[in-house]
C-alpha cells in the first residue's frame, strides 16, 4: 500500500504542476510571430498535455480509487477533497479545450485568462494538500447523514420510479 501512496503522489503532484504551469505556455501565443516557433509551441502545449498530464491524471485518479477501496475512508475532509478532486478534473478538460483552439490562426491567450487559470489552479491544489494533511473537520453544512456510507443510494431511491438493487 505505500508503493500504491508512493506512486499517487507523484502522479497528483506532476497533474498538479501541470495544470498550474500551462497556462504559462498559453500567455506565449500572443508574442510568437514566426510559424515555426508556433509549431514549436504548439508542440510542447501538446506533448505536456497528451503524453504527461493526462496519463499522470489517469494514474493518479485510479491510485486513488485503490487507495480509497483500501482504506475505506468515509469521513467529511475526505469528500470534501474529492470535490476539489472534481474541480481538478473539470480544469483539466478545460485545458483539453483551450489547447485545442489555441493554436488556430488569430487566437491568443489574454494574460487576465492567464491569472484567472492560474490562480483557480493554485487554489485547488492548495485547497487538495490542506485536505489531506490537515484532514480538518467539516461544518456541519449538509445533514448528517449526507456523509454516511450509501447515502446517495438512499436518497436515489426516495425519487427514482425504479427500484434500486
């Protein structure tokens, strides 16, 4: 099981550098006139996306899923970084989508987009590592029993016309 910690805190920290750090790479688009340094740039964005972050996302979400049927932790601090988990996921195929468009002819990355990508990235890493060394305890925002192992269940089979096994 450490091999299996070991192995997920390298993936999440280099999804994490890359998530913060393309944006970077993006801001260069405005500035670069000749088409070879475009192609340049363009595949370096892509490589980094393609062949590391996305592997290192794949690896780490499925480090975590073994690691989560491992330890069993159902506590608050715990779902909570998952939603941060999530907002990682939803930064990462934004990224997927600007790289896509970035490169066609006349666009640019404006550097408030830069900040803005950038600074959200930032948060939620920061927000992930609070989580997982601090495990704080939750406010009591959502009932209780929101939190309890099946509860989603539970509350899908208060609305759903079909049973649920």
């Amino acid at each position: 099981m450490i091999f299996l910690k070991f192995i997920h805190i390298i993936a999440i920290s280099i999804w994490a550098a890359g998530l913060v750090s393309l944006p970077g790479l993006y801001v260069q688009r405005a500035r670069i006139q000749l088409d070879e340094d475009l192609y340049r740039l363009q595949n370096v964005v892509r490589f980094s996306y393609v062949k590391v972050l996305s592997p290192a996302a794949f690896i780490a979400i499925g480090t975590g899923t073994a690691l989560t049927f491992l330890q069993l932790p159902f506590s608050e601090w715990f779902s909570m970084k998952l939603a941060l988990v999530g907002a990682m996921v939803v930064i990462h195929v934004m990224t997927g989508l600007v790289i896509i468009r970035l490169f066609d002819e006349g666009e640019a990355y404006p550097v408030w987009r830069f900040l803005l990508a950038t600074i959200a990235s930032t948060l939620i890493v920061g927000g992930i590592l609070f989580m997982v060394l601090a495990r704080p305890d939750a406010p009591a925002i959502l009932p209780a029993n929101w939190s309890e192992p099946g509860a989603l269940k539970r509350m899908i089979a208060q609305i759903s016309p079909w049973a649920i096994p």
